[in-house]
C-alpha cells in the first residue's frame, strides 16, 4: 500500500505541516461560524476578498504579502459589513444577503484577477485551488534553519485564532447561542461578530498559498460539521474539529502521494484531496457518531421498535386475558393478530420469558404477575390517553385508537398520573373498557437489560 510512497521529510514533511496548520487555524474559527449558522458567511468572505488581492496584485505589481493582507483583509471586513447593511436595509434573508454580496464581490475578483495577470506574475489558479506543493521552495532563515514563509504565516494565524477564542471565550460561546442576551450582559454581540469575520478573512488570505480560495471553504466548515455531530459540548467540539482538521491536512498530503497510483496515475494535487479527507471524515462521523451517527439513529429506531412491540404483546395478552378469561395463547395467535412474523414472535416471546414476564405453558405463553403489571401500565396509559382526546382535545370516538396507541408506549407513571389529573373521575375509557388501577406499589415494570441494571 505504501510501496509508492516516497517521502522527502525537507518537501513532505514542510507540506503536511503547512497543511495542518491551514486546517486546524480555520476549523477553529469554523466552529462559531456553524454555531451561528453562518458557514456561507465564511464561504462569502473567502470568496469576496479577491477584489482585494487582485488591487494589491494591481496596485503594487508584486505578490509582497502586506499588500495582499491589507487588500483582502478590508474586502473581507467590507463583505461583513454589506451583508449586515442589505440584510438590514432590505429586510432580506441573510443568506440572500451574503449571497448578493459575495457573488458581485467574486465576479469582480475574477475580472480583475484576469486584468491584473496581464501585468504581474499572478495565477488565478493558484488563487483558487492553492499550490501547497511549492511551500518549501520559498523559505526564510531562522536562527539557521530554512522555514518555509507560508508556514509562518500559517503559524501567526493559527497563534492569533488561538487567543482570541481564549480570550473571548465567554463572550463567543454567548454570542453564538444567544447574541441578545450578550448584549444585555454587558457587551456588544456585534463587535465580536466583526472582530470574527476579520478574523475569518486574514485566515483566508493566509490560507490562500496552501490550499486556495476555494478549497479553505471546506476547512472552514467539514471539520466544525463533523465534531458537531461527535459532541454537544463546545469545549469538546473545538477539541474534535482541530484534531479532524489535523488529520485532514496529514491524510490529504499521504493520500495525494498514494491514492492516484492505484488508478495508473503518479499523484494529485494535495489541496483537493485535504478537502476530500475532511469530507471523508465528516462521511464516518455522520454514520457512527455516537449520538447523531446514522447507525446509532437506525439501532435507536430499532430498539423502539422492538419495546414496542414486546409491549404490544404484553398488552395483547391482556386484553385476551380480560375479554375472554383466556390467559395462555399460542404464538400462532400472536402472530394472527398482531400481523407479525414468526421469528419476530418467536424471539420476543423467549425475551418476555428471559425476563420474567411470561410463562410458558405447553407451548402457550400467559402473563407472570410482573408481566400482567406492566400490561396493566400500557392499557392504563392507553384507555387514559383515549379519555383525554375526547374530553380535552374533542376528537371523535372512531379516531382516538391509533393515535392512543401511538402515545402508550411513551407514558410513565408520573404522566399517567397527570393524565387521569386532567380527565374526568371515570373507571371507563370512550369505549366503556375497564381502565386499570395505578396501585401504590405498582412501578413502571421494564425488560430492558439496562433498566434492570
């Protein structure tokens, strides 16, 4: 797998680190602009500030970095500020906004990109796709040793990115989930939001060199994304974003290496395939995150749907039990009435019985007296449920089954409780069924393992 990889720590190694640094200096700025539900803000800016470079390119004809800073940095404030003005003075959308804002601003960039190239040494490629492979030729002396400019650069913005979230920590974290109420506490929401876009546009202007104009865009947001689905705390999320980040940049630079080899090709830019690994990594936590993963939502589902039907069981052989004294019945039956499969009926038997809910009397199945409680439970909280649509919510008596049903399995004792609170004194639901008693010993009988223990 690695036969092809042929690593030169003085070119590789000065790239990895130039593209981890770009990664984890955007990502931690990224994690505020997805709180805020603004990454096209940071798309925006990144794209706007081409005007800006191109009047430095135009203006200085030379590529010094303070011009390009001074450029893209005012378009980039300039790009804030516009959106800001057309949100509020037109009373439009902000994604409207920003998208009138950066779009003009782009176009412009490129046209004068193109005019510009005319007269100095400019490549609009380089400007949108980035040339991270051409970091360790251009280097500076530091205390003799030869450091790639960009990856001081890099360096400079990641320290500062660093510091301001530490130093505005508080009122980021305010801000981003509640900007009114940072107002009121003292200080002004919209100062760190401008500071924030400043920010958010000199890490693209330093970012430019390494991955491009476009490509920073998924640094920017991938990273942020994937650790919002890995955590619902902001400490950890910043945490997870910059090591995603991180991993991105060193998988972008290997895989670029080895990947197109096994399609007959020598390699790729390694930009494109850092974007490319951070979406990777964004694919893998949106499937196995632990809370918000895609399998975890499916086994959830699943295992709801599995109590539930344990209880639709529990609760059948009750309502059999009560309608006709009969207390044993076969599987069969079950899986008659209940439309369900054999196997599904099968193995939700052997689990009522695992854990004593059931008995098994040649062949039949009939409620132990802690099953029997939590039938009791489920038809409570179904016959209460009914009682309260017809009084409380006025829904005629031929409706008020399924939706019933539906609410059974989500009831507990305390909200049983409020439920008989709020209905008429009645030992009767709608249908004239029996509704059972909550007795005082009576809990919320379980068969989960979890519960159990």
């Amino acid at each position: 797998m690695f036969e092809n990889l042929n690593w030169n720590m003085a070119l590789d190694g000065w790239i990895v680190v130039a593209g981890v640094l770009c990664a984890v200096a955007s990502a931690l700025l990224g994690n505020f602009l997805v709180l805020r539900r603004m990454s096209l803000l940071g798309d925006a800016i990144s794209h706007a500030v081409l005007p800006g470079l191109a009047a430095a390119f135009f203006f200085s004809s030379s590529r010094s970095s303070m011009p390009m800073f001074l450029g893209a940095v005012l378009t980039g404030i300039l790009t804030a500020l516009l959106t800001e003005w057309i949100r509020g003075l037109g009373k439009v959308d902000e994604g409207a906004s920003m998208g009138v804002v950066f779009t003009t601003l782009f176009a412009l960039g490129l046209v004068m990109i193109v005019q510009a190239a005319d007269h100095v040494d400019l490549d609009p490629g380089c400007v949108l796709y980035g040339a991270i492979e051409l970091t360790p030729l251009d280097t500076v002396r530091i205390a003799g040793y030869s450091v790639p400019r960009v990856v001081l650069n890099l360096s400079a913005v990641l320290v500062l990115n660093l510091l301001f979230i530490l130093m505005f920590w508080k009122e980021l974290k305010l801000s981003s989930f509640d900007p009114v109420l940072a107002t009121t506490t003292g200080f002004n929401a919209r100062v760190i939001h401008y500071l924030l876009m400043t920010l958010v546009a000199v890490t693209s202007v330093a970012s430019f060199e390494s991955v491009g104009n476009i490509l920073v865009v998924a640094m920017f947001v991938v990273p942020p994304s994937a650790a919002y689905l890995l955590t619902d705390r902001l400490g950890w999320m910043v945490v997870f974003s910059v090591l995603i980040a991180g991993a991105s940049g060193v998988l972008g630079h290997v895989g670029a290496l080895i990947i197109p080899s096994w399609f007959g090709f020598h390699s790729t830019s390694t930009a494109p395939m850092m974007a490319t690994s951070a979406g990777a990594l964004f694919v893998l936590a949106a499937v196995f995150a632990p809370r918000h993963g895609i399998l975890m939502r499916m086994l959830r589902q699943r295992m709801l749907a599995w109590k539930i039907f344990r209880e639709d069981i529990l609760a059948l052989l009750f309502r059999l039990e009560e309608k006709s004294a009969q207390q044993a019945v076969h599987p069969g039956e079950i899986q008659q009435l209940l439309f369900a499969g054999r196997v599904s009926v099968s193995v939700a038997l052997y689990w009522q019985r695992l854990f004593g809910l059931l008995r098994e009397e040649k062949g039949a199945y009939a409620l132990t007296s802690p099953g029997r409680q939590k039938a009791e439970s489920v038809i409570r909280a179904h016959r209460l449920w009914e009682q309260y649509l017809v009084e409380r919510a006025d829904i005629p008596r031929e409706r008020i089954h399924d939706k019933a049903e539906r609410f059974e399995h989500f009831t507990d004792a305390r909200l049983r409780s409020r439920l008989d609170d709020e209905t008429s004194p009645s030992t009767v639901d709608p249908h004239g069924s029996i509704i059972p008693g909550e007795s005082m010993d009576h809990q919320d009988v379980t068969d989960d393992p979890e519960s159990r223990a």
